[in-house]
C-alpha cells in the first residue's frame, strides 16, 4: 500500500534480463522472416519498398500449388487416420484396471516420439522401396501410412488427458436406464470426450503438416510437400517468395496452436 | 463357482475388446515405424548394391565395420575413418553445447515465467509454445536470415563500424549451434516451467529467514528442487539435437555434417545403405541409453524427494 517496496523473494539478479533476451531471440528471426515477405525488391536484406508481389508470384507458382495441395491431402488423410485410431486406443487404455500388454500398448504407441526422425525415415525409405518395386504403386500412400504412424503418439496424448479427467458416473447412469454400450458410448462419452479429438486432430494435423525428414526420404519423384519443397529451395539462391510462403504457413500454424491453446487451457 | 466363472468370462471379454480397440494403432505403428527398424538391422549385415540398395542374401560385415574403419583406398590398410568419428565427435559435443546454451537461457526464462502473476504467466507460456509448434524448417531458415552475410547482425555490425567485413557465419560450426539453440530452446523452457510452477517458494522465504544470499538460494534450494525439470529438459533437447538433420543440412552446409547428415547421404550420394543402416543403429542406441539414463535419474529424484 504504501511505496515502499518490500523484499522480493522470487527475485533473481539477471533473470528477468535473459528472460528478455530469450524471448527478443525466438521472435526476432521470425519477425525478419515475416517482415521482409513483404519487400519489393529480390533481396532478403535490403528493403526496397513494402509489396504482395512475392505473395502473388508464390500463388501462381504451379509446383508451390502441387505441393501446398499434397501436404494439405497427407495431412486431411494421416490426422483423420490417426486421430480415429488414437481415440480406439486411448479408450481401451484409460479408465481400467492394470492389465497384461497395457505397457506394451504405451511404449509401442509412444514408440515414434522416441526414435530420431532420421533413422525412422531411413528405415521406411529402405521397406517402401522394396514394396514399391513388389507391387509397382508409387502414390502417396506411402506418405500418408508413415504420417498417420508418427502422428498416433501426438493424437493419443490430449484424448487420454480428456479421457482420465472425465467423470464416469454419467456413463453408469446411461447404463442403468438401459443403454446399449453403443448407445452409452455415442450419446454420453463421445460428446463429452469430443473437444480431446478435436485437439488430437489439430496436432496430429499440425504435425503432419511440418514434417520434412521422413517426407523427404519416403516421397517418390515429384511427390514434393511444401516442406520438402522449401527444404530443395533452400540451396539455391533464396528470393522472398520462399518468405512469402513461410509466413502463409506460420500465419496458419499460429491460427491453430492458438485455436489448440484456447481449447485445452485449464478452465480457473 | 459359478459366478466366478460369469466373471471371468467378462474380464476376457474386456480384454478382448480392449486389444482390438487398440488394434489399429498398435499395426499402423508397428507397420510404418517399428517394423521397419528390424528390416533396418536386417540391411545392416548385407552387401551393399552397386547402385544403391544391397545384394539380397550376401552377408557381409562391411557395413558395421565401416563404421568406425576404412580401408586406406590408396594401400589397402585398415585404419580409423576420420571422417565418420570426426563427424560422431562434431554430433556429440554440439549437442553438448547445444543442451548447455538452451539451459543457461532457458532457465532465467523458465523461472521469468513461473515467477510472473497467475494471469499473465499463461500468456508467456503461450508465447513459448508458438515457436514449439512452428514447422521447424521455417525457424531454421528464420535463423538463417539473421546469420547470413548479408543477414541482421552482420548488417547492423557493419552500419556501426564494429567490423569491416562480414563475418562468416553460415556454413560453421558456429551456425550449426545458433541454429539448434534457436530452434531447440522452447524444448528446454517447458520442462523446466513446469517443474517450477510447483515450487515452493516459502522454502525460499525460509532460507533467507536463516541469511542466504540469492545466490545461494539459488543453488541450495531452487536448483535442486527443479532437478527433474532439469533433467527433461537436458534429454529433450540432447537427443533431437544428435540425430538432428534439417538444421546442420541448412546451415552447416555439405562440410559441417552431423549423423543424421551422414546418415541420409548413405542413402543418396553415398549409395551405401548398410553403412547408412549401421549407423543409424548406433544413433539409435546412443539415444535409448541416453533415455535410460534420464528415466533412472528422474527414479532416482523421485526417491529422493520420498525420503526427504
């Protein structure tokens, strides 16, 4: 109440200023990456005037369409699969007692965050072209298996989080007043455990869509993503169209991790 | 008898529908994740195809023991591969630092956040979570854009006369650590935030009641109390970081490789897919142990935290 400051006894010298500094240095790059999509002219250092040029030539490039059009159809295909099948999986996990195989189900559903994505995709790479030679099928079926699996871990985690939080009595007393399973499970547990899928989809969505390395060692020729697209661009010489692209796919990220955050946050 | 027969029946019938409900799951990741690592190790002991691929039914060692030995292509002789320990050894100690930067600046960070009101700490967490959840390509190629010749620190140097030249960033090891740190620092940050929204700060109080200094508060108090954030972080960071690709591929260039570079080129350039395989499995043990030594360790301050 009065002026005088008391001890702080959460203070520590210095802290606040790396603090600042951590977070000056995660969006300082972004902000340049963002900021000069917008430039005239062809440098990503000098700024030449503000523009959507590089944003029109982006949109009326074909293979940025092909590939922006590729990742958005492995994602739609990998998130559905995956979330469909994380939501099985954490039902039959949560809410039981202990039972044979349950740690094994746990580890082999975890089993990709563990691996570096690296040896993941070099594995793939050596399996599917073996069966790409067997049965002579190139599509983007490949893409979308080795997506949908290292999507499940991602999908599974907030569905069992909204699947233990959830309160049992509602589905009893379904039971009691003669619900089938079915009945219980459709009427009572899927609305209740539908923002969980919701948010398991979004990421499991997000995630498909960021994918470079296991995309880059599983596509066929000409099965570019946008990743992968950006990732070739890379080593030639940079005009700010690949900004202009960036930044499309960091606006849309930021949509959904907000949209994600907004969902899952703890209600106080 | 009876009913506990009815019983029974019903626990099968649970566990039944439990494993076809996971059934999905547990094939599409054995099918297009687990699987294959044993067809890996299976390619690891073959010999290698002309052009690419291997010789199917030829065993041969080659692959593992090109690993860590190359015959000198001018006398034949065998000795070390420089090239393939020099790039484990490059592996290893920039994940080291890079697991060192990203907790001297994730720390102060972490405990910037955990120390802020209820109301605005959720804001600052967010604003860690965004660059977690942005495709990682895009950051790695953000760092560029500060690092390059032409980028932002060399600009803004040169405009004010600390240096006449730019310096060569990109392409070193140097871009290599910046660009992991950067791209990694949000891994190190979360654990850590976590483990310290749970402390408890009137320990704190108590230690100065009994005259600490904030540096000792520091390392008597906080510091072990925020082991397991510690812990997690480092690991979270450390094993990303060693079989990193994208990064090291963009900013380090074709000189400055790191395993998982070594790796992929195996597999294109190199057309030496046991090889490739070989030492993939080696990666991947070093980060099964490098896991194994995290869970014992978080074991470990769980105990302690019991018997205290």
């Amino acid at each position: 109440m009065a002026g005088k400051r008391h001890f702080d006894v959460r203070r520590q010298p210095g802290f606040a200023f790396v603090a600042m500094f951590s977070f000056f240095a995660l969006y300082l790059p972004m902000a340049l990456l963002v900021v000069y999509a917008f430039n005239a002219g062809d440098s990503l250092a000098l700024w030449e005037g503000f523009s959507f040029r590089w944003f029109v030539s982006a949109w009326q490039n074909d293979t940025v369409q092909d590939a922006t059009l590729r990742s958005v159809i492995i994602a739609v295909c990998a998130a559905v699969l995956a979330t469909s099948a994380a939501t099985m999986a954490a039902l039959a996990t949560t809410r039981t007692r202990p039972y044979r195989g349950q740690t094994f189900t746990y580890a082999l559903i975890n089993q990709p965050l563990m691996i570096p994505e690296i040896v993941t995709a070099v594995a793939l790479l050596i399996v599917f072209s073996r069966i790409k030679v067997w049965t002579d099928y190139s599509g983007l079926g490949y893409l979308i298996a080795a997506h949908t699996a290292f999507c499940v871990p991602f999908a599974y985690l907030p569905i069992r989080a909204r699947l233990e939080s959830m309160d049992l009595s509602l589905e009893v007393a379904a039971a009691d007043l003669y619900a089938t399973p079915w009945k219980a499970f459709r009427y009572i547990t899927l609305p209740l455990l539908r923002p969980g899928i919701i948010a398991g989809f979004m990421l499991a969505f997000v995630i498909s869509l960021d994918d470079v390395v296991i995309t880059e060692f599983v596509k066929s020729g000409g099965q570019d993503t946008l990743p992968t697209y950006m990732l070739g661009q890379l080593r030639r010489v940079v005009t700010p169209e690949i900004n202009a692209i960036a930044t499309v796919f960091l606006a849309f990220s930021v949509v959904i991790v907000t949209a994600f955050f907004l969902m899952t946050r703890k209600k106080t | 008898m009876q009913p506990h027969e009815v019983e029974q029946a019903a626990i099968r019938r649970g566990t039944m529908r439990r494993w076809l409900l996971s059934a999905p799951a547990l094939v599409i990741i054995f099918l297009a994740s687990f699987g294959p690592l044993f067809v890996m190790l299976a390619f690891s002991v073959l010999e290698k195809g002309d052009y690419g691929g291997v010789k199917p039914w030829t065993f041969s060692f080659d692959g593992w023991a090109n690993v860590f030995f190359q015959h000198d292509i001018f006398t034949g002789e065998l000795g070390f591969a420089d090239a393939h320990l020099s790039i484990f050894w490059r592996s290893v100690r920039l994940s080291i630092i890079t697991t060192a930067l990203t907790l001297v600046l994730g720390f102060p960070t972490a405990y910037f956040i955990a120390t802020r009101p209820r109301k605005t700490r959720e804001i600052w967490v967010f604003l860690v979570t965004i660059p977690f959840w942005t495709n990682l390509l895009i950051r790695t190629f953000a760092m560029q854009e500060v690092i390059r010749n032409e980028g932002v620190i060399n600009t803004v140097a040169m405009r004010l006369g600390m240096i006449s030249e730019p310096i060569q960033i990109m392409y070193t090891d140097w871009a290599v650590l910046f660009g992991m740190t950067y791209v990694y620092l949000p891994l190190m940050v979360l654990p850590l935030y976590a483990s310290m929204e749970k402390l408890d700060f009137r320990l704190v109080e108590a230690a100065y009641d009994l005259y600490a200094n904030r540096f000792k508060v520091l390392r008597r108090i906080i510091l072990p109390l925020t082991k397991p954030g510690i812990i997690a972080g480092s690991i979270l960071v450390f094993i990303p970081s060693l079989g990193a690709y994208v990064t090291p591929r963009v900013l380090g260039g074709g000189k400055n490789m790191m395993l998982g570079n070594l790796i992929g080129l195996q597999f294109g350039k190199g057309n030496n897919w046991p090889l490739g395989a070989a030492i993939s499995i080696t990666l991947m043990v070093v980060v099964m142990v490098a896991l194994l030594v995290y869970v014992r360790a978080t074991a470990r301050a769980g105990g302690d935290d019991r018997g205290r």
